[in-house]
C-alpha cells in the first residue's frame, strides 16, 4: 500500500497537504473567508438551490418534472430533453417558464461577487435563476446550458433569440422557427446526447486550479463530467458542501490508498472537507450569519424579490390590456362578403 501510495503520489501529484481551515465546521469556513486568505471562491450549484422557489426536482412521485408532464402524452417523460421530439413537439417546455424567484442561496452567491470574492458559478441548472439574481454572463459557466438564449441550429445561420421570445413561441404552442431562414430555434440547453459547452471545460482548466474555496450546494454529485470538478482544486483548497445529504464522497479503495479528488468527511484523514447538512437557504443563511452578513442578506432577498413582484404586476397587467383589446377586436362586426 505505502509502494502504491507513493507510486500515484510522484506521478499523479496526489498526496497529503497542509490543513487551511483551523477547524472542519462551518465556523472554521467563515473564519477561513474573513481572514481575508480566501479571495478566489467557486460554487458548484445543482437543483437543490432552486427548489425552495418551487421548481420541482426530476423524479418525485406526484410532484417531481416528469410526473407533471403526463397532461403532455410524452412517449416518456425524458421526451422533454430530447432534440429530435423538440423538433416535432415544443409546447411541453413551457413548464419550464413558470414563474420563479431566485432563492436566499442565489442572492448569498450575488454576494459573494459584490464582495469582491466569487471567481465564479458552475452551476447544472438551467432555470436562469441565477442570472436573475444578478449574475451575468461571465460570472457563471451553465454547464447543462441555459433558457436565457437560443439559437437557429442552421449552421449558416445561427441567429440569436432572446428569452422572450422562446417563451411567446412555446406558449403559442408554435415550433419556434427563425425569422430569417425558417429552420429549427433551439434553446441553448443540453439535451440528452448533446456535448456540454465548450466554454465548461475550457474555463475549469484556469479557474479551478486558482480556487482557494469550493462550496458545493445543492447537488448529489453524481453526474459527470460535472462532479469530477471537486477533483481539480488545489489539493490545500478547502472544499464546503450545503446539501441534504452527505455526497461526493471518495471511493473506498481510493481511501484506503490514501489518494483521490472524492470528498472526505468521516475520515481519520480528513483535513478540508465539511458537509453542512441542511437546506441549501439555512447553509447560506448560518455561514452569512457567521459572516456578519446575514441582515445584509436578509434584507437584499426582501427588496429583490419586491421588484420582481412588482414587475410581474406590471407585465400581467399589460397582458391583461392586450387580451382585452383582442377581445374587443373579437366582437367587431364582420364586413358584409360580396356575393
């Protein structure tokens, strides 16, 4: 064991490294961030972050994605994800476009990027809801792709589609075709057999090495190339896990050789990990408290959320504007047909 330990060790660069954290706890993160050490922080973020602003998960009975796609007779419900039944059939999508508002979870990591400390969000969802927190484009990597924009899958073409108008298309039950050479729009998400963006892995390859915090949120790290991302910190980079349960965790045998990018909690070796075992909002809202942010946070949600609603009183008003004039133009008398 130790001749195959020190084998992977020199030629692999696994090994031991110095503890960062004076403790394995969410205190021992905080305290980690205010000493002013940590200045380069990625989260990895999956669907857990957004399941509290009512997005269901894929699979729960009565209540998950795919249950709730009966009404639609998909062939089976992964039907939704598939390029070649999109060609064919879009209406089913718009249960993605129902309306939501980003979390406690999505406003603490808009508060790491004010602070001057998020590097950046690689994140598996593909709600947007980041984006409306107030992240941008460069500020994530949306490695299952993104509804926020849509492309013509014309070769020659390409043309660019704003969200809006995803959304007017499907809602009409329309295929969205373009404008300009009538070939298939497509959402810019991942559909099953379909590569991840190019830019997933270009970026990982200069941001994870450079990482001095990894805080893993929401996801059960079991789909790859995604969860392999753990694996590429710094071997003396703490890595922080808010999740409802413990994931990501190292292969036994990888253990027992002491080596490997897993999670480790429970070990007599562990040095960097910490699995905070709670709602992904309740993470956030301990280690903002720890931080001394969590007021700060508290009342960033509050006013978020009330231009949201306030904005979506003016949009629905609108449209209620518009469906009466269409109403009013419904009842007009016809033109007398010549005979």
């Amino acid at each position: 064991v130790d001749f195959l330990r020190n084998l992977f060790s020199s030629t692999l660069g696994l090994g031991s490294a110095d503890k960062v954290l004076d403790e394995l706890t969410l205190d021992g993160v905080a305290r980690y961030i205010k000493s002013g050490k940590c200045k380069n922080i990625i989260c990895m973020v999956g669907a857990g972050i957004s399941t509290s602003a009512g997005i269901p998960d894929f699979r729960s009975p009565g209540t998950g994605l795919y249950a709730n796609l009966q009404k639609y007779n998909l062939p089976y419900p992964e039907a939704i994800f598939q390029i070649d039944y999109f060609k064919v059939r879009s209406s089913p999508c718009c249960f993605l476009f129902d309306f939501y508002q980003p979390t406690i979870c999505h406003y603490f990591m808009k508060m790491l990027k004010d602070k001057g400390l998020l590097k950046r969000c690689y994140t598996q969802n593909i709600d947007t809801l980041e984006r409306v927190a107030g992240l941008e484009g460069d500020d994530l990597i949306e490695a299952h792709g993104t509804f926020y924009t849509s492309h013509c899958v014309s070769f020659c073409c390409r043309k660019e589609y704003n969200l809006d108008w995803m959304k007017e298309k499907i809602f009409s039950d329309d295929i969205p075709r373009c404008d300009k050479c009538s070939s298939l729009v497509k959402p810019d998400i991942v559909f099953f057999g379909e590569n991840l963006p190019v830019r997933f892995f270009t970026s990982m390859k200069m941001d994870f090495p450079r990482c001095d915090l990894l805080i893993v949120m929401g996801t059960s790290l079991q789909v790859q190339p995604f969860a392999g991302l753990v694996g590429r910190v710094s071997k003396s980079c703490p890595r922080l896990l808010i999740n409802m349960e413990k994931a990501g965790q190292a292969d036994p045998l990888f253990g027992l050789l002491g080596f490997g990018g897993g999670m480790d909690f429970d070990s007599d070796k562990a040095y960097r990990d910490v699995a905070h075992i709670s709602t992904c909002d309740d993470g956030c809202l301990a280690l903002a408290d720890l931080l001394g942010w969590k007021v700060e946070l508290e009342e960033l949600v509050k006013q978020e959320h009330a231009q949201i609603d306030s904005q979506d009183k003016k949009e629905k008003a609108g449209g209620k504007s518009e469906a009466a004039k269409s109403s009013s133009a419904s009842v007009a008398p016809e033109p007398k047909k010549e005979e």
